[in-house]
C-alpha cells in the first residue's frame, strides 16, 4: 500500500489530537471501526484516492494505529 505510513501516521496524530483536547476520554477504548468511527477515519485519508475500495482500506488502517496510540496513551505510566 502506498499510503500506508501516510494511514499511520494520520491514525497516530487523531488520538494524540483527541486525547490533548479530551483526555478524561482515555478512560474508554477507542471505538471499533464503525458507524461514526469509521466515517471520522475516512475523512483523515479522504485526499489520498477516489478509489472506494482503497479509501476503506486506508481508513481501516487509520483506525487500528489511532487505537493503538490510543492504547498507548492510556496506559498508566511505568514507575
């Protein structure tokens, strides 16, 4: 895939966007790739192709990296 450290990176800055402007939030897991979820991870990627079938592709890779971040930033820091 072409875009896909584009895809990464995109996922990685919208958690660490949400969790600086909401971090009481990173009490709850990142949404599964659905509904209003994934409709937010297809606009981060949305000026990469025209092509339907890619933009979902990239968009599913969106989310997993914003969850993954999202992991990150929640979990208790290491004494």
């Amino acid at each position: 895939m072409w875009f896909g450290g584009i895809a990464c990176a995109r996922g990685i800055h919208w958690a660490e966007d949400i969790a600086r402007r909401q971090p009481a939030l990173l009490n709850r897991p990142w949404p599964p790739h659905a509904g209003r979820a994934a409709a937010l991870a297809r606009t981060k990627i949305d000026d990469l192709t025209d092509d339907p079938q890619v933009l979902e592709r990239l968009a599913v890779h969106v989310a997993q990296y914003a969850g993954r971040r999202w992991s990150e930033l929640a979990a208790p820091a290491a004494p």
